[in-house]
C-alpha cells in the first residue's frame, strides 16, 4: 500500500469569478481573376450575440455531473477522518461500484486493523492481542471471532462510503446547493460546493441517513470539492472527512495468501 498521505482539509476560500468572451473574425479573398467590382454587399449587417447565462445549479444536476465522472474512475487512494481517527484505502472501482478495497482503520491508542475485501469476500488481519491462529480472518457473519462477525454487516457500507458514487447520490437528492469558491485541496485545483441533505430524502439503508439518524439529526450541510473533469476530491460531513486521491493509477488487491487465512 502506498504511505499515508495527510490532506488539508480545511484551506482558505479563493473566491474566483471567471468570465470568457470568445470572438472570431473571417475574411474572403478574391481570385486572381474576378471582377471587385462586381462583388455584391453584404445583404445583412453583422450582429453580436446576446450573452447567454449560466445554467442555473441544482442538486440534481451537480449530482448527475459528480455520478458521471464517478462510474468512469477505475482506481482510487482515500483517506478518512471520523471521529479524530484516521483510516486508508487503495480501491479498485467498477462503474462507481467498489470492486476491491485495501483498508487500514485506526481505532486509537496505537491500534488498527487491516481489511481486504475483493468481490464478496473479505478478511481482516486483527491487533496482536487478539489470540487467533491465523493472521487474516475470514470475514463472516458465522465466524467464531467477534470483530470478523461484526464486519460481515458493516462491510456494505464501508464499501458504500468510499465511492465517489456514493457521495454524487447523496447531491442528486439534496435541497439546495452553492458554490463556495475555488480552492486547493492536496495539490488539485479544485470548485467547493456546499449542499444541503435532509435526512428524508435520502435513500433507506443509505450510509449518512442512518448515521445522521444516530446523531439525531434531520438535516446537514456536507461540502463537496470537485476538480475540472467533475471527479470528487474531498467529501466532508458531521465529524468526518473523505479525500480522493491518485486518482485512476494502477491499483492490486488481491486477496491474502490462503495459507496465512482462516475462520479464526
């Protein structure tokens, strides 16, 4: 896995207008043998185009725009903030559906756990104070050890939470959205959106409305950095920040040597 890359998440606001003009001019030139003379006038006079306005922002259109870009991306690096923790992953990606995930999650004092996940299967290589004889644990909702079995119900929406895709549907579905400005965030040029998502109108079983309503919450203004081709760079809501970086680099996961895996 590539090192852990820290990405500011919070950078001053560039507030930029830009404006373009784009003209043209053309010219005829006569051959060698007509007659200018006989050249007819211009039968209307030239005319400048009304400038035309920019189409209007609405959720559903930034979202269809971020879900576009999104099922065109086929690798991904991510780095999470949730709750003052850090976590990692390299992601290999299928028309915005997670294919394959490499995840290392910190749980504080010093303590992770490492997670690969490809198609449906999953394991977890657990803390050293946990006496399981193999180094990776089969991810199951039958396994003998607690963390495994309690990632075999979580592991949908830990895929869930890393897709780009994810976080456009959640646009799509938004009461209103502004552009805050342009900005910087690890390196890319990016266009700050702030949107904001009730709780009602998102899809059942979605990540965020099950963990707003566990906050008690009815609504909540994420922000949202695209970059020019529309691809999703930094997601951030209640208490926890999402960055998307290396965006389509070459990206492996496979599953972990059979002989270093079991159920417990």
């Amino acid at each position: 896995m590539r090192p852990v890359r820290t990405a500011p998440l919070l950078l001053a606001l560039a507030v930029a207008g830009c404006a373009s003009t784009v003209s043209g001019t053309g010219s005829a030139r006569l051959s060698p043998n007509s007659d200018s003379s006989r050249a007819a006038p211009s039968s209307a006079p030239a005319t400048t185009a009304a400038p035309t306005s920019p189409p209007v922002l609405t959720p559903a259109g930034l979202g269809e725009r971020l879900r576009a870009a999104a099922v065109r991306e086929h690798s991904a690096h991510v780095d999470v903030v949730s709750g003052g923790l850090g976590g990692r992953a390299d992601e290999q990606l299928d028309g915005g559906t997670v294919t394959a995930l490499h995840v290392v999650q910190s749980v504080g004092a010093g303590v992770s756990y490492e997670i690969i996940a490809v198609g449906r299967r999953a394991w977890v290589h657990l803390p050293a104070f946990y006496s399981t004889h193999a180094r990776w644990v089969i991810v199951s909702r039958s396994s003998p050890v607690t963390p495994a079995r309690n990632l075999a119900g979580a592991l949908s929406g830990v895929r869930a939470t890393a897709s780009p895709a994810t976080a456009a549907g959640y646009v799509s579905e938004a009461a209103s959205v502004r552009v805050l400005g342009r900005r910087t965030v690890d390196g890319t040029a990016t266009t700050a959106y702030a949107v904001l998502v009730v709780a009602s109108r998102l899809p059942p079983g979605s990540p965020l409305r099950a963990q707003l309503a566990a906050a008690g919450l009815d609504k909540v203004t994420l922000e949202l950095d695209a970059d020019a081709n529309d691809r999703l760079v930094r997601f951030a809501a209640q208490g926890i920040s999402v960055t998307w970086s290396h965006l389509d680099e070459p990206v492996h996961i496979a599953p972990p040597p059979a002989a270093q895996t079991g159920r417990s």
